[in-house]
C-alpha cells in the first residue's frame, strides 16, 4: 500500500490512480496526520505530492519530519520534493523564473527510479509548475538529474531510499512518468512494511527525548497498554522508572493478585501497589452520571500519583494512552468527545506533572503486535481491554462495595465460561454489567425482587466500531444459569444486541 500525502495538488487524485492503475492500493492523507496514518497503515511507499504552498513561508503546509526516520521509501513530487529538501537538510530557494509546462530533463546519474530505460534515455521531456526551487540537496543525497533552469531536478539518496523530482510524473505528457512510478511502486517499495521491531525502536526514542535523565512514575492499570509502556520506559530510564499499580477496588475479581504476579515473576518489572480502595469509593460516593463518574475517578487517581511522585521527586508520568481513547475523548481537533476516557480527558488539567504517553498514536492490535514481538506471556498479550475506571463504569447508578461484590460474581461466571468455550481470544471483550434495573423473579415458590445483570460480547478490531457476538445459546444459558444461582441477588439476566455505533462498548 502507498500513502500519498496531498499538499493540495491538482493532481494528487491522478497519482493515486497512477499507482491503483499497477495494483496497488492507495491511501490519500493529509499532511498533519501523516505520521498517525504511516503508524496505522504501514505503507510500503509514500509519495508527498506537489502543492501550491512554498516551504519557508508562514503558513507553509509541511509533514512531521519523523515520517523519514521510517526506513520506508520516500518519494517527493514537486513541492513534495522542496518539502524533502527543506526538512532534510538542503536549501529551498525562490527560482528566477517561473516555469510552467514542457522542459527538457538530463539524467546525470544511474538511480534505481530510472532503472533499466533509463540508461538509454539520458534526455527526455518532463512537465514541470513550480516557482521556488531546491538549491542545495539535503545531506546524504546526491543530484540526479537536472533542466537547464533547475540545477536540482532530481535527488537521491538510494541507501536512505529517499528521492525528490521536480516534474510530475503523474501527468501523460512526462516521457516516461509511468516507468518512474512504476520503478518507485513496484520496485523500491517492496517489502518494507512498518513492522513491530521498526516500532519498538521509535517509542524508544520518543521515551528517550521526551524523559532524558529524569525520573518518572507509570501507572499500570495491568492492561496491555500501560504494560507495553512501562516496559519499554523501563528499558529506556532503569531506575528512574517507578512504576505504581493503584488497586482502586474497582478491579475484577482475583485481578490484583494476578497482575502482582505478572509484573513481579514474568516481567521482571519492579512495582509498588497502592492501596486506594477507600479514596475511590469515597469520591465516588453518590455520583450517579457516567460523565462524573469518570472525572472523580481521574481526579482521585491524579492526587493519588501525586502523593506517590512527591516521594520519589518524580514530575514526569507515563500514561499508557492509545489513539481511539485520544479521539473519542476529542484528543483531535474536529473529533466530538464520545466520552471522557480517564487517561486523556478524564484527569484535570491542573497537576503537578508532564505526562508522557508513548503510544498515543497507535491502536490496539498494534500495541498487542509490539507486545508480542517484546515476548509478553500469551495471556496478558490476548487480555481483554478493561476501562481505566473499571468496574464503575459498569455500575449504572451510584457506586458502593456490595454492588461491586454483585458484579464481580457475576462478571466471574461470564468469563469463566467463555474460556471454557474457547473463544476468549477470538473476541474483544466480555463483561457483566450491574444494570440497576431491579425486577421481580420467584424462587423457591417465594417472590424474589432483585437485581438484573446485562452481558455484554462484543468483537472489534479497533476499538473505533463493534458488533455483538452471536453465541450459542448453549453457552448463553449456561452463563445465565449460573449468574442466577450463584449470584443470590440477581433475578433476571439479558444479552445486550447492540452495535457500536450506535451504542458504546461500556454502558458509561
Ligand atoms: P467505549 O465504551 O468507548 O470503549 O466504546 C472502547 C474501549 O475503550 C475502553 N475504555 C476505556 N479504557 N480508560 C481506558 O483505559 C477509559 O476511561 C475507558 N473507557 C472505555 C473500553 O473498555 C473499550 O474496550
């Protein structure tokens, strides 16, 4: 696949049919969100395309420069090239004349975009539209090609896999565009996906330039993405790490111990558990709106850090935020906020620390590949995801201990069950919800009122959209059967059969 960054040319959509044209499936971005779509994509090319702006303006239209740290192959179109030039290392100059149309083309050099025809065609026409000009090539490159008015027509640099043409090689009328295309496409680009190990190496850096010497606190939730943070973090800074698992006393059932014994005997990763139970269930105490629920939770684990950095001297926090809780939270400029993911907008805006997420711009399946490849035990790598502020956001309603406790049986059953089935890692998630709906139900010939608990089985790939799972009905009755009779205070059980959108994941 090759992600064409579109600078606003007129001819942006034709280089994407260009390179459909061979086979090859296109995807078009826009500049600022082009490092997001290289992680999400993970393109065998990208092409920056031409564009109206010049690049030493003010208002000039330019990528982040991390996209060239990729090792993927890179090729500038016209101002996609000036781009390259000025973000590389070159020099990009005002031209003295404008030039518009046909233009002679000399090849200078053998380079693997002119392969093969090339060696026999050291003169062609090519079309060129640009005013301002690359003087002086970035470092690492050397000039390709030139016309009689632009010395720097073309630039390669074949090692880096980094090259720049100021014509356009998209239009009919450029002898030979199709081949340089097609030599970029089908030759240069292949095999060079963005792969786990690529990505590993870049959170790295990210951690190393954005945290240097200093100290930092993490906050493992025991999820996949925290963990992945922190372990990373902590190959980066040692001991300068401390990382912290708030027991909030919104967890499942036997989960605390279970993370404890992750973290201390299969990843090696030194921990400190905080004991915060009463702090939460206090702040909790009486909130019955999800949005407020959510914010109480961020505050108190916010103050909880806090209190825990003071000790250490520590003001910088690792978050183990991912895209999807960025953008529903409106992480984005034009995104709505769905809800208040804790980790992002959730926590107040007034605390004592620079926080540091290094995979706020990666997704799931992502962030369970680099776990993978890092050699994480099977089980916590295929966990399901569990929400930041945990089991309150199951809770409709006010939250308090014995509702808690009810949800935790029930929740048990649900995922015992669906292990046993053998189709645990098939799906997303799998949770119990504590509805608050009480219902009538008889039991022993006596009238029971008590509580109804909804399942919710969803599978997803992206957490962005999710559609319900269709289990046997084997398997639904024996979960409800023993929701109601090992769980005493619930009645009635009910299968949720919504799709996201319209409906969220969680039920807060
Ligand atoms: P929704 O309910 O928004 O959930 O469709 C999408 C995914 O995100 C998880 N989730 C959260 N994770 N902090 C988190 O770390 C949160 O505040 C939070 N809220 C939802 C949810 O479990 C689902 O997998």
């Amino acid at each position: 696949m090759i992600l064409i960054v579109d600078f606003g040319s007129q001819t942006c959509h034709l280089i994407g049919r260009r390179v459909r044209e061979m086979g090859v499936a296109v995807e078009i971005v826009q500049p600022e969100e082009a490092l997001i779509k290289i992680r999400q994509f993970q393109p065998t090319g990208i092409i920056l395309s031409g564009g109206p702006s010049s690049v030493y303006s003010k208002e000039a239209l330019l990528v982040d420069e991390k996209i060239f740290d990729f090792g993927i192959p890179v090729l500038g179109i016209c101002y996609g090239l000036e781009v390259m030039g000025h973000l590389l290392g070159g020099k990009v100059a005002p031209g003295k004349k404008r030039e518009y149309g046909p233009t002679a083309f000399s090849l200078k050099k053998d380079s693997a975009l002119f392969a093969d025809w090339g060696k026999n065609k050291k003169k062609f026409t090519v079309w060129m539209s640009h005013f301002d000009q690359v003087v002086r090539p970035p470092k690492g490159t050397h000039i390709v090609g030139s016309t009689s008015t632009v010395r720097v027509a073309a630039f390669a640099d074949e090692k880096k896999k980094l090259y720049g043409i100021m014509f356009h090689p998209e239009v009919h009328h450029t002898e030979y565009g199709g081949e340089i295309l097609k030599n970029f496409v089908m030759g240069i680009c292949q095999g060079s996906p963005l792969k786990g190990k690529r990505k590993i190496s870049e959170i790295k850096k990210y951690i190393k330039d954005k945290i240097g010497k200093k100290k930092a606190v993490c906050a493992l939730s025991g999820g996949i993405d925290s963990s992945v943070s922190a372990y990373l973090a902590y190959q980066v800074i040692g001991k300068n790490l401390t990382c912290f698992y708030v027991d909030t006393g919104l967890m499942r059932k036997g989960e605390t111990e279970e993370i404890k014994d992750t973290f201390k005997n299969k990843l090696k990763l030194p921990m400190v558990v905080v004991e915060a139970e009463d702090d939460f269930l206090k702040a909790l105490k009486g909130i019955t709106d999800p949005e407020e629920k959510r914010k109480a939770i961020g505050e108190t684990f916010i103050r909880v850090f806090e209190r825990e950095g003071e000790k250490i001297g520590a003001r910088i926090l690792i978050q183990g935020t991912i895209y999807p809780d960025v953008i529903e939270s409106k992480g984005t400029e034009h995104a709505q906020r769905i809800k208040t993911h804790h980790n992002v907008g959730g926590i107040p805006t007034k605390h004592g620390f620079k926080i540091v997420e290094p995979l706020r711009s990666f997704y799931k399946d992502e962030v369970r590949e680099i776990a993978e490849e890092l050699g994480f035990p099977k089980d916590l790598v295929s966990r399901h995801v569990f929400p930041g502020p945990g089991l309150a956001v199951r809770i409709i309603g006010a939250v308090t201990r014995e509702k808690l406790d009810i949800l935790r049986r029930a929740d048990e059953i649900v995922v015992e069950e669906i292990k046993k089935a053998g189709l645990y890692n098939d799906i997303w998630m799998a949770f119990a919800i504590f509805t608050g709906v009480k219902s009538t139900g008889v039991a022993g010939d006596e009238r029971k009122y008590g509580e109804t608990i909804a399942l919710r089985v969803i599978e997803s790939k992206d957490t962005m959209t999710a559609d319900w799972v269709r289990l046997p009905y084997e398997l639904l009755a024996r979960i409800s059967e023993r929701i109601v009779t090992e769980v005493f205070e619930v009645v009635r059980v009910v299968y949720d059969i919504t799709t996201k959108p319209p409906a969220t994941m969680e039920w807060e």
